[in-house]
C-alpha cells in the first residue's frame, strides 16, 4: 500500500475517499452573523422542504425544464449529503429571488481528505437581474464559520467570471480547462461543409486504419487484457481508484458508491462504464457519456504507465462512441493531467474549451491550476 493508502485507511474514514455522516443540519443550524438582516430581502440557507421552489426557479433562470428526477438525484440523493443552498426572499412578497447550491463533494490534498463542495445552480429570478441580489447572498453566505475551511470547485461562465473580478475574487477563477476532441468521422464532418465525399470517405478511412494500428501497438501482444462492462462498481474498485488518481495535488477521489450514484444510478442513464482485466487481475476502468452524436470520457482511472490498461479502456470507449454513431468524443481536465500524452497519442487534438474553473479554500495553493486533477465527471454534474 503507497503512503496516500495508508492515509486514506487510518480508520477516520473508507479506502478512497472521506466520508463522514452529512452534517446538514449543524451546517443549517450554526448562527450566522449577517443572515436575515437586510431590510428588503430575507438571505438564509435553504431546508429541503425549500428544494422544489428551488427546482422551479433554476428551470426559470436558466430558460429550460431540467428533469425533476435529476434534481432529486442531485439535490437529495447525494451519498455525500444534502445540497446546501442559499437562498434570498423578496420580504414584501415572500417571492424567492434567488439561489445557489453546493453539493458536498470528495475532495483531497494529496494524501489528507477534505471537505469538499461542487458549486453549481447560481440564479436570480427573471426581472431581478442587476440589482445586487447575488452579491448581497454572498456577503452573508462568506460569513459562515464552515464557509472558510472547505475546499470548493464550481465550473463558472463569463458573467460569473466578471462578477467575481468586480468583488475583488479574479484570483479564484484559476482560467480555462483544456479541452481536447477525437473525431471519429471527419469526413462525415468535412462532407457537411461541402467538402467532395471522395476526399472524405478517404480521411475518414485514414482515421480508421490509424487506430487501428495504434491498437495493435499497444496490447497487440497481450491477449489476455480484457474489457468489460461494468453494471455496479464494487469496492474492489476503491484500490484502483486510489492506486492509479492520487497524486500531490487536489484531486476528487471517487470511490464505489460515488461512482454508482455518479453515473450508473444517474436518472437519464446517459452513461456507459466499463473495466479492463488483466487475466484476474483488475487494471482500471472508465465511464463514457453519449448524447446523440457526441461522446464525453467522463472517467479514465488506470495507471499511467505503462499505457497498456489505459489504453485498452481507451480504445474501447472509442469503438463503443463509434457503433453508437458518435462523430467525436471529447474529453476535459487540467493542464497536468496524467492521461494527456495518452490522449494526444490516440489523435486528440486540441479546441475551443469555455470551460472555466473556479477554486477556493484555507489552503493557498488551491489557486493555482497546476495543482488541480479532475474529470468531466467532476464538471458535468447533471
């Protein structure tokens, strides 16, 4: 067992990730000094019973009917705990104007667990925009005791950007993850922009037979490598989890239980998990996301080197995009990222990200993207 193992299984908490009872209701009941002291508007922290006029007011601000099972899954469901949201009152109307949500997350530095919250869910009501309301919830919600000591990592957009440099908060959004994409069926892609279907059934062909070479290379030799398709992560997961995502840094480790509610328990059931053995021997495994023509690696833990077993799972997400009718998959993560000289090797090439990261917390080098690992998993929550 590495030294991260042996932190990890001191008995405070499981074998990948920590894990404590949801504190919920300490976190809800804990007086907070600015809390409910504006004259105009009521800014508090939200009981569950609050979570489904939560539901239609995110649906509203965002102009789209996510599905109320999914909330319920997000919000509800979480093996981690219940979603801490704040939440701000028009006291005249008692309308709700507005909300955001911290989902309780796993998080750790390097060898030592800590608290952990993905953000997500930042709204204001349609005709409230513009009038403080978002700085005025974040005022009160900063002066939480727990509000300092725990790690948080949120995925925000431009205006967020912006709003957080206005308050004086520039240096938490660390810049944009790089994100690559594989194309599948270039030629598919060329030929919808008028390209001459010679040309492109011969790209296409070209794509093929490269992977298909690069295959060969990689476990050509190793016939007893196999992969198969996960129906429930186990805890014997846990080890490959640790051995293979730990690293110095901050990473986000996703132990069984997550893992199924992550993804296999997910009520749209957009995702597909699969495992490499290696005769008896359990390699890695990784989870893909198809919507219609699009795949997203959301996961791929195993051992960086040597690449057989990545590059096995590798490989079979990318025939599994393929027979689905996938023109590209893409995948996300910081600079550093172990798999990215995998990535790069199979012909993931470099685009447009837009994908921002926002980071905080009691440790300073929480500011500094270099030190992060994470997945899409960790970005695409919904």
């Amino acid at each position: 067992m590495t030294s991260a193992a042996n932190s990890f299984a001191d008995g405070r908490h499981g074998p990948v990730g920590w894990r404590p009872a949801d504190r919920f209701d300490e976190w809800l009941q804990i007086p907070v000094a600015l809390e409910s002291t504006h004259p105009h508007f009521d800014i508090r922290r939200a009981r569950p019973a609050e979570f489904d006029a939560i539901f239609d007011l995110v649906n509203a601000a965002f102009g789209y009917m996510r599905p109320r099972p999914v909330y319920d899954w997000l919000y509800r469901r979480n093996p981690y705990g219940l979603a801490r949201c704040w939440v701000v009152y028009d006291r005249g109307s008692g309308q709700l104007l507005g909300s955001t949500a911290a989902w309780p997350w796993p998080m750790a530095r390097g060898e030592q667990p800590v608290e952990g919250t993905l953000g997500g869910d930042w709204v204001i009501a349609p005709g409230w925009q513009r009038q403080g309301i978002g700085s005025l919830r974040a005022d009160v919600r900063r002066t939480h005791p727990w509000q300092q000591r725990i790690t948080s990592l949120s995925w925000p957009n431009e205006k967020s950007r912006a709003r957080s440099v206005k308050v004086g908060r520039g240096d938490n959004v660390l810049g944009s993850i790089p994100r690559h994409v594989l194309l599948l069926r270039p030629g598919r892609l060329l030929a919808t922009r008028g390209w001459a279907a010679p040309f492109c059934n011969l790209l296409g062909s070209v794509s093929h037979a490269a992977l298909a070479l690069w295959r060969r290379a990689l476990i050509g030799a190793r016939p007893a490598v196999a992969v198969e398709e996960v129906r429930r992560f186990t805890a014997d997961f846990d080890g490959v989890t640790l051995r293979c995502m730990a690293w110095s840094g901050f990473w986000s480790p996703h132990d069984a239980e997550f893992l199924n509610w992550r993804y296999l328990d997910h009520p749209l059931g957009q995702y597909t998990a699969f495992a490499v053995r290696d005769g008896n021997d359990l390699g890695g495994y990784a989870v893909l996301r198809i919507v219609a023509d699009e795949a997203w690696l959301m996961e791929l833990a195993a051992a960086a080197a040597p690449r057989l077993h990545a590059g096995a799972l590798l490989l079979h997400a990318i025939d599994v995009a393929r027979d689905a009718g996938c023109t590209h998959v893409l995948f996300s993560a910081p600079p550093r990222w172990r798999h990215w000289p995998l990535l790069h090797a199979a012909g993931f090439l470099p685009t447009r990200s837009g994908i921002l990261i926002w980071a905080g917390g009691p440790d300073p080098t929480v500011l500094q993207i270099d030190n992060w690992q994470c997945v899409p998993g960790d970005m695409d929550a919904v």
